[in-house]
C-alpha cells in the first residue's frame, strides 16, 4: 500500500475466497487511500470446485454475485471463459482463444483506467466518495 502507482492483480480461486481470511479481505479495499496507497484488482476466478465439493460462488448465479459484490463496494466486471471456448482447453497463441484474450484484456483496460480515475481525483484534491473499485470475476 506504500506503492502509489503499483496495481497488483490477486487471482483468488472460488473455494479459495471461500475461508474466513479471504472472505474478510473482500472489504480490504475500503482501507485504500487512493491519494496514497496502491491498488489492488481482485480477479476472483470462478471455477465451481473445490476439493470436497462445490463452492458457494460457483452456486450463485450473475445476478447474485454482482448483488453481493457490488454490496461489498465494488465495480463488477464477468469475463466468460466458457462462453468464449466452452470446455475446450487451450494452449497460449490458440486461435480459438482469441475472442477470450481480447474480453480479457478489454476488461484489464476497464479495470485500470477505473483504478487510475479514483487515484487520480483523489491526488488533485477531488476524490470520489467511497469509490466503487473494479473486480473481475473470470468464469
């Protein structure tokens, strides 16, 4: 948080958001001074399982999940594996995955330049009130 111009990007598996530590951290944003602090983009990877069983983000539908992130604070933006390639697997380069690659990136674009609008309102002295951060839910 002492890094004003870093962004990290934190993928957190579903079953993985799912222990209490994780499940706590969803509200870690509210502590970022964006005139200050770095920032953080979750990407909460969406994959629907976990060791023993399904996970509870991978119960919920669109609907849910946007209504509970966007309670936690945040700005959601889903980009659909599955919708792009279905169950098929790819290699980096793949044709197939180009459309994928470029929702990806175009969401990347999104996330940073949201990240970049509420640091830079709050360094010239404007900042925005609770600020909406963007996350990226990969399904």
């Amino acid at each position: 948080m002492d890094k004003p111009d870093l962004i990290a990007f934190a993928v957190i598996g579903d079953g993985e958001a799912e222990t209490g530590p994780t499940a706590t951290a969803w509200h870690a944003h509210k502590f970022i001074d964006p005139a200050e602090s770095g920032a953080v983009l979750p990407i909460l990877h969406l994959n629907r399982f976990k060791i023993s069983e399904k996970t509870i983000f991978g119960t919920m539908d669109r609907i849910e999940l946007l209504a509970l992130f966007t309670g936690y604070g945040y700005q959601v933006r889903f980009v659909d594996y599955y919708q792009h390639l279905g169950t098929k697997h790819t290699v980096p380069g793949d044709r197939d995955a180009a459309v994928f690659d470029v929702d990806m990136a175009a969401s990347l674009d999104w996330a940073i330049n949201e990240i970049q609008e509420i640091q830079r309102a709050a360094r010239q002295g404007s900042p925005i009130m609770k600020p909406r951060w963007p996350m990226i839910i990969l399904s």
